[in-house]
C-alpha cells in the first residue's frame, strides 16, 4: 500500500534545470508511467522519489509522510534498471533472495519467497544458473523477481525492456502488467517508448524538457493532447499538425481548406490524425500529391505532400496510388485539434475527463 504524492519537486544543478516543479499524487496501486524523449528529466525524478538524488525544492510524501531526508533502503521501495545489476558470481536463486538477507528477513521464510518471485516470472528451471547463463529476457526476469521478493510499497522501473529485442519486449511488457496487477503496488514506470506507455499505464505522464506537459489516462492523451508537443509525441505516426489561420470559422493554410471551424479568427495549428482523414475523388480538403505508400498489412499509410507539409493518411488495405499522383482528402470536423499557433496549447474544449 503506498500512495506517494510528488508536491512541486524539482531538480536543479548549478543553473541548469533537470525537472522544474513536478506536482502529482500517484494512487495506492496505481500504474503511472512518465513517458518523455531522453533527457528530458525522467530518471531524475524518479532518483528523487527513490532517494538516490537530493531534491533541490519540493516534498516527497509516501503514505502522507514526508520522506525528503530519509536514506532509500528506509522508503521500502524497490528499483528495475535498464541494466539488470545482477550479482556474476550468484546463481539466479541467489540473487533473487540477496534483498531479503541484507533486509534481515528471517532465513526460513527464504526459501518460499524466492520460489513464490521466481514462478511468477517463470524462472523456476534456471534457479542454478549464473547470470552468464541467461539471455537478455532471463536476466531482466531476475531482475524482476528480485524486486518482487521484497513485497516493496513501491516499484521504480527505469526503462526495464530497453535492452530486450522487440517480440520478448511485447511479451516482457505484458508479464509486468500482469505482475503489477497481481502484486497490487504502485508502480512508476520511466520509458522513451509511447508504445509502452500506452499499454501498461493507468495515467501517463508526458514530460520534455524538465516539465510535466500532461497527465491523464492514455485515451486522455491520446484523444485530447493538451499541446503541440504531446500531439507530434503520441501516435504512430505522430499526429499531423498543418499550419494556417482561422478566419470567419474557416481554416486555410498551404493545400488545405477546412470550413465550419467553431474557433476565433487568428493563425492556429491544426492537427489530425492519420486514421481520421480519409481519401476522396476528388475536391476535398486537403490536396497535394502522394509522396510514398506503406503497406501495413491491415492497412496502408500513405504519406503525403500537401504545401510544404508531410501528411500522413491511413488508407484501407488495398488503396494503391502511384508516388507523385495527386490526392485529396477530408477530415470530419469532430477529428479536427486546434492549438494556439504561439504557445502551442490546445484551443477550445480539453478532456471531457477534466
Ligand atoms: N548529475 C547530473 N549533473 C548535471 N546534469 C544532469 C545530471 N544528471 C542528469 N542531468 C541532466 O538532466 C537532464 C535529465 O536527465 P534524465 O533525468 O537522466 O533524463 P531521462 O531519464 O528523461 O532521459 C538531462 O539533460 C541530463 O543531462
Ligand atoms: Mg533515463
């Protein structure tokens, strides 16, 4: 049980500004994943939640008590790298009851913790191996266990599958739900990978450079980005953004009209996603030429010229064009985001979940 608030903590060194007031309160049980570019101040926050890194200003609470000065074995919280660190020497049943030695768990409840971790992560047939004797999805399931065999408040998870190969990475992922799920312990989880994000957290946090950009649940973000930059970050591919002005509820830009905009008059960015446009005849929206097809299987994703802007429009599986052909497309108005040219903010109404 462990409901951990974050009260405007930031992170500074000399004058350069890692994480600037990050402000939240994680639920008990919650799966919360911070999910930004490299740099932009994951790890770092989660080193002050763990203790591993002074705060330079603001509160971590844990259960309501303020755990600014308290040493990281003290916060019962329990940490997954993208490196396993695991011990060469120890064989895998080891490593996965070294925790509860140095936590002083009395020797006869070893046996069965270790074996309850190990199960959970299918580990059991290679309890006698050394780490050497792993593959890379093995070592990251100790790893895994060896968190779990502390029965922690808290799991931290720093980019755990980011050296796993793409199909043991999807599968990885899903045993963590899995385990996060069974286990019932709030969890922070750091990834690059929107794709992660999306599939394992209860909230998303997205963050660039130091600053939270938006929290909500991944259909939040998703459908409802509350800027530009949460919009080109989330989506594969990210969403289209075309740069134009509004004016008398019409939005023009380069190769593209769109009317019956509910928004004031002034430039706007406007964005769409490519599964929201759809090819037409002819007329249309937006129109430019085709730049390239990708077939998809389940669908084909053309990329398109329009003006000076690359768009990207999901097609059925069997649309065929040839590269350069002219295309028009439409986007209903209901598919339609705008963002304040200026700040980049989302304009007119945000999540219906606010
Ligand atoms: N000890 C440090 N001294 C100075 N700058 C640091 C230190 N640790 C991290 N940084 C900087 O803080 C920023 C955030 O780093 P980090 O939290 O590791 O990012 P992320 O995990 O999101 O990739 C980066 O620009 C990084 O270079
Ligand atoms: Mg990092």
């Amino acid at each position: 049980m462990a409901q951990i608030e974050l009260r405007d903590i930031s992170k500074r060194w000399g004058t350069f500004v890692g994480v600037h007031k990050f402000d939240l309160t994680i639920a008990d049980r919650e799966f919360l994943v911070l999910l930004g570019p490299s740099g932009c101040g994951k790890t770092t926050t989660m080193r002050m939640i763990a203790g591993l890194e002074d705060i330079s200003e603001g509160e971590v609470l844990i259960d309501g008590r303020r755990v600014n000065d308290l040493d990281p074995k003290d916060r019962d919280i329990a940490m997954v790298f993208q490196s396993y660190a695991l011990y060469p020497n120890m064989n895998v049943y080891d490593n996965i009851r070294f925790p509860l030695k140095v936590r002083g768990v009395p020797a006869a409840d070893h046996d069965a913790k270790v074996m309850r971790a190990a199960e959970m992560v299918e580990l059991v047939p290679f309890l006698k191996r050394r780490p050497a004797e792993l593959s890379g999805g093995q070592r990251q399931r100790v790893a895994l266990a060896r968190a779990i065999v502390r029965e922690p408040n808290l799991f931290l998870m720093d980019e755990p599958l980011s050296n796993l190969d793409a199909k043991l990475r999807v599968s990885t992922r899903a045993q963590i739900k899995h385990l996060s799920h069974e286990l019932g312990v709030t969890t922070i989880y750091v990834t690059h990978d929107q794709i992660e994000a999306m599939t394992l957290a209860d909230r998303v946090v997205v963050m660039n450079a130091g600053v939270v950009q938006q929290v909500g649940t991944p259909t939040d973000i998703y459908d409802w980005p509350a800027n530009t930059f949460v919009a080109s970050f989330i989506g594969t591919p990210a969403m289209n953004l075309m740069e134009g002005r509004i004016d008398d509820g019409v939005f023009t830009g380069e190769n593209v009209t769109i009317a019956g905009i509910a928004a004031p008059d002034g430039p706007v960015t406007l964005g769409f996603r490519a599964e929201d446009a759809q090819m037409v005849p002819t007329g249309g929206q937006i129109n430019g030429q085709v730049y390239s097809l990708e077939l998809l299987g389940d669908a084909t994703m053309a990329t398109v010229r329009a003006g000076g802007a690359i768009v990207s429009i999901k097609c059925s599986k069997d649309f065929r064009a040839a590269i350069g052909a002219d295309f028009a497309a439409q986007i209903p108005l209901s598919a339609v985001h705008l963002f304040d040219a200026a700040s980049g903010l989302r304009i007119g109404h945000s999540s219906p979940s606010h």
